[in-house]
C-alpha cells in the first residue's frame, strides 16, 4: 500500500509546477500560511512543512503522481476544521506583532494614524 504524504519540505518542493526553484522563494511565499496549513519541521535542519492542500492545483497533481497516486482531492489538515476562537486568534495576532523589531510598529502606528485620519 502507497502511504500517502500530505507534508512537504520547501526543499521538496522546489522546482515543482506552479512554485519557484528556490527553497528560500518557496519559503518566502508561503511564509503568510496559518498554523492549520504549515507546520514546523522535525528533525534536523528545522523549518517548515507545507500541507498539500495550500499548494497550487499543478504542484499538488505533480506530488500526487510523483507519489504514484491518481489525482483526486487531497484531504484538508484536521486542525483545518476547528475555527480558533477569536479571542484565541486576537492575542496570537498580538503576540506576533510583540516579536516584531521596533520599525516594523513604528511604521504599522503610522498606517494606523493614516486609517484614523481617513475615518
């Protein structure tokens, strides 16, 4: 029985249809993924595992087919399933802006001040 893979590394998946060769543009691209959608990497090396549900149509048939899989929809992570609640989505926004450098909220208070001014 084939196992079917549903997590691929950037590395992976460079070069495949529909994404760059780069692992560091892949990476880049889907840098924006909610937790349900990328997953930290075990082992060694680190970074990050992508659920082939986030990919674009002509990557996810290139994995299939690479996996020896006729191509049929590929079943969504579970965690996509459960809404977070939005006080749980609330502060893990803030807590991601907290982590940002200094620059980065100074130039999002100025946005800010812009989208009051307009209101």
């Amino acid at each position: 029985m084939i196992s079917c893979r549903e997590w691929f590394s950037a590395v992976e998946l460079a070069g495949q249809p529909g994404l760059p060769q780069a692992r560091r543009s892949i990476s880049r691209a889907l840098s924006t993924l909610g937790e349900d959608q990328r997953r930290k990497r075990q082992g060694r090396g680190g970074g990050w595992e992508y659920h082939i549900s986030a990919l674009p149509s002509a990557t996810q048939a290139a994995l299939l087919t690479m996996n020896g899989q006729s191509q049929r929809e590929p079943e969504a992570p579970a965690a996509v399933e459960q809404e977070p609640e939005p006080e749980g989505r609330s502060a893990a926004l803030w807590q991601n802006f907290e982590r940002r450098p200094q620059t980065i909220k100074d130039r999002a208070a100025e946005r800010l001040q812009v989208v009051l001014a307009v209101e």
